[in-house]
C-alpha cells in the first residue's frame, strides 16, 4: 500500500514540475517583447555615445594631421577614420550618421573656442 502511495506522490511531483516549467515558458514567451524593445532602447543609446566618441576622435585626429588641408579634405579623412574604428568595434554605421557625429564635433570644438576665446576652426573636420 505504501508503494501505491510513494507512486501517486512521485507522478503529483512530476506533473507539478512539469507545470512550473511550462509556466516559466509562457511567461517568458509573453515577456519577450518587452525585454526586446528594453535591450533596443540601450543598445542604440550605447550606440549613439559611441558614435559620438567616434566622431570627436575622427574630427580631433583629421585636425591633427591634415592641419593644412582643407575642409573637405579633413572631412574625407576623418570620414575614413571613423568608418574604419566603427567597422572595427562591430558597428554597422552609414556615411550620414558618420558624417554627422563628425559635425557635431566640429560644431562642437567652434563652441567651445567661442566661449574660451581660443581660435576659431572655421574648416570644417
């Protein structure tokens, strides 16, 4: 009689497992599009910050180097360095928003020479 009840308590055990975890499923199944638009919403902050690295780096290094270049030339530079260091970290950035994290940068260096009285950097990248 004890082994009939030891059965019936191993069968309840499994049954009760077997609901938790079915349970687990469909609450993660629902949860999903909510933990897809919170890892979005990060991940393209985070990215944006880096793009903005990116573009003060590539504007600082173009104004370094091609001192004497013009602007367009620098822009071109600091384009291509920028598209090199955001395809080496595993961004997959286009030219635009390249292009515009360097203007920012630009505009950026023209605010902070304004308010300090440093030279202004009328060139752009």
């Amino acid at each position: 009689m004890q082994q009939i009840w030891m059965n019936v308590l191993d069968r309840a055990v499994l049954v009760l497992l077997q609901l938790v975890i079915i349970s687990l499923l469909v609450l993660l199944h629902r949860s999903m599009p909510v933990l897809k638009r919170w890892l979005d919403s990060h991940t393209t902050l985070k990215e944006r910050q880096v793009l903005g690295q990116i573009g003060r780096e590539a504007f600082r290094y173009a104004e370094a180097a091609f001192s004497t270049s013009s602007g367009q030339e620098k822009l071109s530079h600091a384009l291509s360095y920028a598209s090199t260091v955001a395809s080496r970290q595993g961004l997959n950035l286009s030219e635009p928003e390249l292009r515009a994290a360097i203007e920012q940068a630009v505009s950026e260096a023209k605010q902070m020479n304004t308010k300090t009285g440093g030279p202004n950097t009328g060139q752009s990248a």
